[in-house]
C-alpha cells in the first residue's frame, strides 16, 4: 500500500502519471534541514480495475467524512502466475481536484470494452471441502464489489440445479456467467450455458451438427479439488487470480466438444475419458459418504488394483495439416475440407485399452504440470486422441507417474496418440459367463452402461458416442496457456 500526496495529476487513456510532493533532505555547509522534493511515477491504466474517493470517518459512521483524496486499485502480476491486487491512495485535500480526477479516472475505466458489469454466479457449496461458499465471500465477492460489478447469486441444491436455471434466465441481462466449484461444477454451468444458447437461437437439441456460440464469457473460480480448467487457464489453483482475470475482462476463446449418440445430443464439454480415468471416477462417486480427498485416493488405488481394459472400437478422423504455404496447398486443403467426412478419411481401431482419453484443451493440474494434453492447445481446432493399450500395471504406472514429470508421457510402446477432428467410441460390452465373472469389477459394463468421465462429471452410455470438436465455441475468462511458465507442481498420488 502506498500513500502518496498529489501536487499534479496527468490523466490519459493509455496512463496515468502525478507528480508526488515528498520529503526530502538537503545539507548545505553543515546545515541538515527537511525540504519538498517533486517525483513523477506512471502507472498504466490497462492494469487498474478500480477507483474510490477517500473519506476519513469516524467509527460507525458509514457516508460522508472528510476528503482526503482519491485511491486507485491496480491488478499485479506475481511470480508463478499469480495475480493480486494493490492500493495506492493519493492524498489531495481539494475536493474539487479529487471530484474531477475521480470522474476522469471512471471514464477511463468505463471505456475498457471486455470488462464485465454484470454477472450470473453459481456457487456449489458441496465442492472439495465445502469451501466454495467461504471462497466465493470472502475473496471473490469483496473483488466484485469493488470494481462495481452487480452479481446474482445461485448458492446450487442438488446436481443438475445450475443446468435448470440456466435454461430459464435472461442472459442479456449480464455480461458474463460465473461458476465458483470443482471441474463438475464448472462442466455443467458450461454445458447449460451452451444448451440455452442452441434453445434461444431455436435450435434442435436433441441434434446440433454445428452449434452456435454462448453468448456471454465464463468465468471459473476453483474451488475443487483437481481444477483442471482454471489451471489451464490461469497456470494456478487460487481464487484471487481467477477473480481478477474476470474483473479485467481477459478473454479467451476456446474450444468445445460435443457428445452424441447417433439420435440425441448428450452433452457439451472440454475432455473425456473411458476405462481407468471414468471408472476411477465411478468407484469415487459410489463412495461419496467419504471426504473428497480420500475417496478419491481410494478410488484411484482400488481401480488400479483391479485393472481391466475396455473392448471397444474406436474411429477417428485425423486433423488434416497442410505441409506448405501455397496457393496450390491452399486448393488442396480446401478439396480436402470438402471430402473429410468421406469414409475413406476415417481410420479405426478395435482391441482392449486401459484408458482412451480425448481432450480439446491441455488439461493442466497439479498433478500434470504440463497438462494430460500437452500437445494441444486452447483453441487450435482440435482434439488429442490419446490410446494407451492393454499391458502390465507395472508398465501403466510407470506411464501415470510420467505426468508429474519433465519426461514424455507418451514415450511407451503401448501408448498411441492422434491430432483428431472427431471421435467415434463404440463400447464392446461383455455378455454371457464373462459379464458375471466381471460384476463386481465392472458394474457399469453389467449394467450394460459404459462409464464417461467428462470434464470430471460421470456419464453413462450404452450406445456409440461421436466426439466432435467446434473451434472457439465459447470464451472463457482466463489467458492462453502459451503464455503461461509450467507450474513445478509435483504429484504425490502414486
């Protein structure tokens, strides 16, 4: 915090810049003695989110008081990611001066077109801890009300509770929609926030081949336990600098999937996995009357204990890359454009897979610091299709623990990866004698249901799914992940 007195304010759009009246000493023949020294400093006005009128009152009282001058809120960018915000008050006792400056300083800031004034929040109180409530009042709210952004909060009662009311609301009144939970939370408040937008552009949305655009930007404030997606988009699990990306209006656009079935629309998302990953999550969902944190562990041990691939077959576009920068490539690319739902563009394979994963985004965590996509990217149009083949536990954990390291991942003779465009996943569900054997395994599989882990939220689904990604479907608060330094976080899960 810096308290500084003004005896000259310069206002422009780009920055602003004062001159600063300060003590300081100056000694002549021996003679010590206090004078008033003028300094200039600049701040940019792209990294202030706030300005209030400073008042001295007394206690209790809550209006009015004694100008002082004027404070301005700046957003500064910490070492590993982080952002925090600062406040420097510039003391004038002119109230004239301080009222001009203030309304100056509002005009600037007004001007800044990305910046939300009104927002839609969902808070899940069950996430993680149940500390989103805490997280959303204590540390978001405060930031929110500060840069003058109106909120309409939905404290969530039950699972689907987000999706309902956003089907309903008037999503012209706000600027942008905010999700405070865990990477379930967040893939339904998403999901929803797509699905209204197909309802009011009167869209079918039992079959959407191509979507349209959410409205209005989301906003992710972690508060769960893995928080895939506000890693991806902030480098970092903290509250405050998810807050403060929304408050300055950093958008991103990004990319989206769609689950369907050959008849019905399943559901928007940003990731998905079969075999380990979804049924690691099942088993966790099962056991929910356990913390989160230890159910999860326990899933994760149980599952792999009881290790079992998925039969299935899987067929896949790959992304068509152009070699070269021509006018004759160009022709190419676009013959290709035009044949690329041809069948003889699609490439299939059938066997047993420990785990299939398919992912729009990186999927950074803590627990893979380079994400569990890292070739791809926020909005580059496609998806990773990675295979990892049945084989040894010994060998799949040696893969799992790749992730929490600098080495490749994907560096096994078991393990297959694709740039795709889209994903047809069809389950080859056991019957008969093998069925029973695997009951109490493979419950989901004697269900005739094949588990999905989307965006950390389960899904069941006995029919062909068809993965299809759509560039830039939707923004999200947050930056590139390009431009974010790797988190060195190491992971402590095997």
């Amino acid at each position: 915090m810096s308290v500084l007195y003004l005896n000259q304010l310069f206002l422009a759009r780009a920055f602003t810049a004062w001159r600063v009246i300060q003590k300081g000493q100056n000694k002549r023949g021996g003679d010590s003695r206090m004078v008033l020294q003028a300094q200039e400093e600049i701040i940019e006005m792209k990294d202030v989110f706030s300005v209030k009128l400073k008042r001295r009152r007394f206690v209790g009282q809550k209006k009015g008081g004694t100008l002082l001058g004027i404070t301005i809120f700046k957003c500064l960018n910490r070492e590993e990611n982080k952002l925090t915000d600062c406040a420097i008050h510039l003391n004038n006792l002119s109230e004239d001066h301080c009222h001009s400056w203030f309304r100056h300083l509002k005009e600037i800031l007004n001007g800044f077109q990305n910046r939300p004034k009104s927002l839609k929040v969902f808070v899940n109180p069950s996430s993680h801890k149940r500390e989103a409530t805490h997280v959303y009042y204590e540390q978001v709210a405060p930031l929110f009300k500060l840069a003058d952004i109106k909120t309409d909060v939905t404290v969530t009662e039950y699972e689907g509770h987000a999706l309902s009311v956003l089907k309903e609301c008037e999503l012209q009144a706000f600027d942008g929609v905010v999700c405070v939970g865990g990477d379930g939370s967040v893939s339904e408040v998403a999901h929803g926030l797509l699905l209204k937008a197909q309802i009011d552009a009167g869209k079918d949305t039992d079959y959407i081949p191509t979507p349209v655009r959410a409205p209005v930007p989301l906003g992710v404030i972690p508060a769960g336990t893995t928080n895939i997606l506000a890693h991806t988009l902030y480098g970092i699990k903290h509250a405050v600098t998810a807050t403060l990306h929304i408050v300055m209006g950093h958008i991103q656009p990004v990319d989206v999937c769609t689950f369907s079935t050959p008849s019905k629309l399943l559901r928007f998302g940003f990731s998905a996995m079969i075999g380990f990953g979804a049924r690691t999550l099942a088993l966790a969902e099962k056991h929910r009357w356990m913390p989160s944190s230890q159910r999860k562990d326990f899933a994760f041990i149980k599952t792999l204990a009881d290790l079992k691939p998925e039969e299935c077959e899987l067929s896949f576009l790959p992304l068509q890359i152009p070699q070269e920068d021509s006018h004759e490539n160009d022709r190419k690319k676009k013959e290709q454009m035009k044949k690329k739902g041809s069948k003889d563009q699609w490439h299939k394979i059938q066997g047993h897979f420990l785990n299939v994963s398919i992912m729009a985004i990186p999927c950074l965590c803590s627990m893979a610091p380079r994400g569990l996509a890292p070739n791809t990217r926020l909005n580059n149009g496609s998806m990773a299709l990675i295979v990892v083949q049945n084989t040894s536990r010994t060998e799949f954990i040696k893969h799992l623990k790749r992730y929490a390291s600098v080495k490749n991942q994907f560096n096994f003779p078991f393990v297959e990866t694709y740039t795709v465009q889209e994903v047809k996943v069809q389950p080859r569900l056991k019957s008969g004698l093998d069925a029973k054997e695997n009951t109490s395994l493979n419950t989901a599989s004697a269900e005739g249901n094949c588990p999905w882990n989307i965006d950390g939220d389960l899904m069941k689904e006995a029919s062909e799914v068809h993965v299809r990604v759509h560039p830039q479907l939707i923004n999200l608060y947050g930056v590139n992940t390009d431009d974010l330094e790797s988190s060195q976080a190491t992971c402590n899960c095997i």
